[in-house]
C-alpha cells in the first residue's frame, strides 16, 4: 500500500494527548491529508505532532478554542480539502484491516454509497480489548466531504446529515484505546450527560416517568447481553453498569431542569 496515497482527509481533535496521538496518527498513514485540530495543548501534544509532520505525515495542524465538539469537527471538516473524510479521535487507532476496508471504498467506482458506519471496539481497563464476539458499537466516521452535514446545535455526540446511502464496514475496527480509570469515567459520564440535557431541553424535550424508570435498565440489558459484554466477565459488567449510570444521569437530569422552583 502507497503511504499517504489514499483520497482521505483525516480530521483529529484533540487537547493533551501526548501518549495517545502518536500511535493515532501512524495508523492514518493511508490517508492523503491529516487535519488536526488542538484547542490549547500543553503537555507536549504540539511538539508529538510537529516530529510527525518532519517525518513526511501531511498534517494539517491548526489552532481552535475549544467552541464544544459538533462546531471543532465543523471547524476541522471546513479545512478538509479530500474527497473522503475519515473523523478519527486521538485515542483510537486503525487497525489492519479497516485500514483495506477504506482504501478499497474510497477507490471504488462505485458512487452509490456516500458514508460508512465503523465499529469501534474498545478497550476496557483491566481487561484489554472487548472481546471479539462482542457486537461493537458502529459510528459513522467515513464519508464523502460534499455530502454530509454536521449538527451543531447539540453538545455532545455528533449528529451527520448524510445525502446519499450509507453503508457498514464490513471488515476491521478502530481500536479505542482509553484507560481511563472509574473516576474519571464517571466524571466523563456527568459531564456528557449535562451537555445532552441542555441539548434536550433546547429540542423541547420533557421528562418522563417511564424513561426514568425503564431507559437505565433498558441501556444495560441492551450492552450486557444484546452486545454480549457479559464475554469481558466483571469487566463488560462494569462498563455495561457505566452505560446505565449515563443513561440514569440524564433523565434524571432532564426531570431536576423541569421541576418548578420550591419557594
């Protein structure tokens, strides 16, 4: 395979992630162009980055204040000048067999499909990679430039307007390689669920009983055993536990912002 020949812009935002964004980038090594978006890093990220670009990699690194994340990956696509983009975070790499997977899309003749889910498969602490049986999550992450919107009115958790159909990879992964520590996950985990919550509430959104009630549970029978995280032991039930607590958070969240001041 050519280095760095393939028709793709890969867009990164990043801040601090010196020990994640090297591995991130020698994984892009297909891609034509590399757009990489910091938002004020201090910790040596910026220097990683520039050893890269001296090495040959074609990175495109601009500086952003941080304006939340569906405007950053705006801010990142709008410097994009491939045909295809391919929204990659620091912390995940891709491996060998994606990486054929989206040379071989990008170079097809075949226009029909103009984005693809990926699967992600995560790292879970103490244990490693999810177990391989485990149904992975699928983002939609590649796509051609011309033919998708971002949302930028919600906070957390991009959301694509695609014009055309969109499709599945069938082979490979990313792998999302994050040891955070159960703290800091669950930190993670309030503070995205307060960004969701003021995104609901501008979309009009109001609290009910039943997703208070039922959505929690739902969540973790959902990754539990429908995504077979029970195959990683305590470890898949940790994280399956961390998906309801999330899910808990905000509509628990959602009911606190629609109750009526108490004099």
């Amino acid at each position: 395979m050519t280095r760095f020949a393939s028709p793709v812009s890969a867009l990164i935002i990043c801040k601090n992630e010196v020990d994640m964004i090297g591995p991130c980038l020698e994984s892009l090594d297909f891609c034509a162009e590399i757009v990489v978006v910091d938002s004020g890093s201090t910790d040596g990220t910026l220097e990683a980055i520039d050893r890269y670009s001296a090495d040959g990699f074609p990175i495109k690194l601009v500086h952003n204040d941080w304006p939340g994340f569906p405007r950053q990956r705006q801010f990142a696509l709008e410097r994009a000048t491939q045909p295809w983009c391919l929204c990659i975070e620091a912390d995940e790499r891709v491996d060998d067999d994606l990486r054929k997977s989206i040379v071989a899309a990008v170079n097809s003749a075949n226009p029909s499909i103009e984005g693809w889910y990926i699967r992600r498969r995560d790292w879970l602490n103490g244990y490693g990679y999810a177990h391989r049986w485990v149904l992975h999550n699928r983002l939609f992450r590649l796509f051609r430039r011309d033919k998708v919107s971002i949302d930028v009115t919600v906070r957390v958790h991009e959301s694509f307007a695609v014009q055309g159909k969109t499709a599945v990879m069938a082979k490979g992964v990313l792998l999302h390689r994050r040891a955070m520590s159960l703290q800091d996950d669950m930190a993670r985990a309030n503070s995205y669920s307060t960004l969701k919550v003021a995104t609901l509430l501008e979309q009009g959104r109001k609290p009910r009983l039943t997703r208070l009630v039922f959505s929690p549970l739902a969540n973790f029978l959902k990754f539990y055993l429908l995504k077979r995280y029970f195959l990683c032991g305590r470890h898949g039930f940790v994280y399956a536990m961390m998906v309801m607590v999330y899910s808990f958070a905000t509509e628990a969240k959602l009911f606190e912002a629609n109750q009526p001041d108490v004099e």
